[in-house]
C-alpha cells in the first residue's frame, strides 16, 4: 500500500506543479489582462481605480480606521506623527461569525457601529473625527468617499449589499446607533492600505499584496495609463486595486473545478481558490477524500474527520505543517505516522502551488511598472498565510529567483502588519491635511 500511496501523491505534485514555463505564460497572460482592465474592456482582472495616490510621508492627525476583512474586523486609532511614522493609540479586534456575515445589511452594519462604540468606550475616546474605512471586497469607487459592492467574496452572503454604497450604508447604521459626529472620509481595500502604509514610511514600496482569507493586491499606476478613467484627478498617478484574486488564465486541476462548482461564487475568484486562506485547506480535504476513496488510508478515522466541506482550515494544515499539531480523530482508531506523513505532503504540494501563483503575480505587476527591474521594489505583503504558513515566504522566494535570477534582489518581500487598517487612517488623514 505505501508504494500505491506513494504514485498517488507523485500524481498529485504533478498535477500541481507551477513551472517556470507556467510563471512565464502567466506574466505575459496577466500584462494582457492589466491592460485590458485599464482600457476597460473585458478581463478578469477589474482594475478599480481607488481615487488616491500614495503619501507623502508628512501627513498628520488623529484619526480612526475601520478595517473590514474576511475573518476579522479592527477598530483602529492611531496618531501620525508626519515623518513616515505612526502611533498606535488604541486597536480591538471582532470577530466576524457566519450568523453576522449571512445576515441582512441592517443588521451586518449595526454590528460594525456596535463595534465602533465599545471600541470608543473602552479607550475612552468621543472625538468627532475622520475615519477611514477598510472594506476589502470588489467596489467600483465613484470617490474616495463612496463605493458600490459588485459582488461578495471569501464566503459573505449579507442580504441588500451587492450593487449599493457601502459608505452610505455604515453611515446610516452610525446614525441609528448615535455617532452621527464620526465623517466617514475614505473608503478603502485592504490592499490599497497595506500600499499606502508602507510606502507613508518607505517610497520604494509600489505594490500592496494581501496574502489572508482572500488574495489581492495595488499598484500605484501612472494616470495616462488609466485609459478608462475620464474624470478630473490632481496627481500623476492613482492608486489600482487590480483584484487580481479573479484572474482565470491558470490551469486548473480537477481538485479546483470541484472547489470552484461548490463554493458560494461558482466562475469567480479562480486564482483566489488556487492561492488563499480560506481555499487551501479545502483543496487539501479534496486530495486526502480522493486519496481516502482510492483505499491507501488506514484509519476510517480520517474519513470521519475530513468528510465535512472546509472542515479542514488552511490555519490546521499549516499547524500540521510545522508539527504543532495532530489530528485529534474521534475514537479509538489511532492515525498512523505514514498516513499524516501523506496528509502533510498534500499539504506541501497545495501550499507550494498557491506560493508560486502569488510571487508570479508580483512579478507580473512588478514587470508591468517596471519591464526591465532598472529599479528596487519593495513589495508590502499583509496576511496570516504569508505571515505564518511554514514554507509559504520560501517557495515565493525562490519563485521569484527562477523568475528573474540574478535581478531577483531588486524584489524585497517586507510583511506589514496592520497596513489594511493603518492605511485607511494615513488616507483619512492626507485629506483633512491636503
Ligand atoms: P483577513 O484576511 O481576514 O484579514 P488574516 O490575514 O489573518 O485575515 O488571514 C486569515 C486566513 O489565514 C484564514 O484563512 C486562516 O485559515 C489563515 N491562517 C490563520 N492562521 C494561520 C496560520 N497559522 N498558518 C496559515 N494560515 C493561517
Ligand atoms: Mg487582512
């Protein structure tokens, strides 16, 4: 049995496996889409302009930030202090059940502004300021202070939000929760923040990428580029929210069709399936239930404990990944090493496959800014997985180093913790400032 579980797996990682000839297609395919997006024409890569430009670094003020992302919702108040830094004052994290993220709007943003007052209560803090909120899912922006929901992603299904502005939304439930004094100034995606804070402290940083429950990221590009953006703007260039999360000229497996055919948004967010935090744990359960239906698992046990859809989060594969954890099966039937030997190798092969997806992305924007690398990028990477999935930095490392070899150095990957919500306050504050 553990030669036939040994071609199975051998199955799976060719399967899986992103070449450099898969990285290289993908770069050319992913310029063509950028384009596409920019000319407004047909692409799976939206290209949402974000009405605002990176910082100078000397903005300055007291502000709030909201940030919305898949798992959790901050409640943020920080000081910038006008040379590139900034001070934390306070910060509390929510947790956003599923009994909150599939209910109806009034309900979803009464517990954003509930939020908002406990956090407010707690350091004691009643300013009438400006906030910045962070919401990271596709809206097509009219302004910096207004934007429309396309669609859902990461699993939200909250009724009577899709097509309208999430602004006018939080600020209707502000009133009806009595802090009406807080002016909602900027909305913005966690990618465009995370951009946007390090480059407040560093102007070599030019591209924002989030690596967590979902994948995206934001790129400042020059506003001639802009073919489909008309309108009046007062800077050389504007930030893009790309969401990459939906480019769709990869192969796929049939381990991502199935995923894809189940999931709340069957068609959308391919590449997001393929690479983020909410996904790789469910591709993992669908290899180990094919392997489980072949007969090379010994233990039933495992069948019980992965039959459930995303039973199996990214967050335990990872903990497996790194020996800090066992699956603690039901029972009395004990798992064998060789079997959580195989279950870690899948583990590996999806999380290896989803790293070499994102450092190519990158390294499509990046190639698009930049086609030759004649300048140093650094590149502000937010997320858990990228944070935190044991191998997940390495493998984009060493991607990138099959990409671009000897110029690979001119690509700094620096992780930038609470830039989805820092980034929100930075541009709150650069327009009370402006
Ligand atoms: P968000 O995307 O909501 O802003 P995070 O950046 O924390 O939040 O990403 C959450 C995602 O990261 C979840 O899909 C979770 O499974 C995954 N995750 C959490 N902890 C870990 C970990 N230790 N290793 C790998 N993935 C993790
Ligand atoms: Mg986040």
């Amino acid at each position: 049995m553990t030669q036939a579980i040994d071609i199975f797996l051998q199955e799976i990682a060719d399967i899986f496996a992103f070449t450099r000839k898969d990285a290289l297609e993908m770069i050319v395919a992913f310029h063509e889409e950028m384009e596409n997006g920019l000319k407004g024409k047909r692409s799976s890569l939206k290209m949402l302009p974000s009405f605002t430009r990176r910082p100078k670094g000397n903005e300055k003020g007291n502000v709030l930030a909201i940030d919305l992302g898949g798992t959790n919702m901050r409640v943020l108040a920080v000081r910038l202090l006008g040379n590139g830094k900034v001070e934390t004052i306070g910060v509390k994290r929510f947790s956003l059940e599923k009994d909150i993220v599939s209910k109806t709007e009034d309900v979803f943003f009464d517990f954003i502004a509930d939020c908002v007052s406990v956090f407010l209560k707690e350091h004691d803090l009643d300013f009438s300021c400006e906030v910045g909120f962070t919401f990271s899912f596709p809206v097509v922006q009219t302004s910096i202070s207004s934007g429309i929901l396309v669609s859902w992603t990461k699993g939200f299904t909250v009724e009577g939000v899709e097509g309208h502005d999430v602004v006018g939304l939080l600020s209707k439930a502000f009133k009806r929760k009595g802090l009406e004094s807080l002016k909602l100034v900027a909305l913005v995606n966690d990618t465009v923040g995370t951009l946007v804070t390090k480059s407040y402290a560093n102007p070599l940083c030019d591209l924002g990428v989030i690596l967590g429950t979902g994948t995206n990221a934001a790129y400042p590009e020059r506003i001639d580029r802009i073919k489909k953006y008309k309108g009046p703007w007062d800077s050389d260039e504007m930030i893009i929210n790309i969401e990459w999360g939906g480019f769709d000229r990869i192969k796929r497996t049939i381990y991502d069709e199935k995923l894809d055919r189940d999931s709340e948004n069957p068609g959308n967010q391919r590449m997001e399936k393929m690479v983020s935090g909410r996904y790789l744990g469910e591709i993992a359960r669908l290899i180990i239930k094919e392997a489980f239906n072949k007969g090379f698992f010994g233990a039933k046990a495992i069948k019980d404990y992965f039959s459930k859809p995303y039973s199996l989060t990214t967050e335990k594969l990872s903990l497996l990944a790194s020996d800090g954890d066992t699956i603690n099966a039901s029972g009395t039937e004990s798992i064998s090493y060789e079997d959580i030997w195989a279950i870690k190798e899948i583990g590996r092969t999806v999380s290896k496959r989803a790293a070499r997806i994102a450092a190519t992305a990158i390294a499509s924007v990046v190639t698009h800014m930049d086609r030759n690398l004649a300048s140093e990028h650094i590149i502000a990477v937010d997320g858990s997985l990228f944070e935190k999935y044991r191998g997940f930095r390495e493998h984009m490392e060493i991607m990138l180093e099959e990409i671009f070899q000897d110029s690979k150095d001119k690509i700094q990957l620096s992780l930038t913790h609470d830039g989805s919500g820092i980034g929100a306050a930075i541009i709150a504050a650069s327009l009370s400032f402006r």
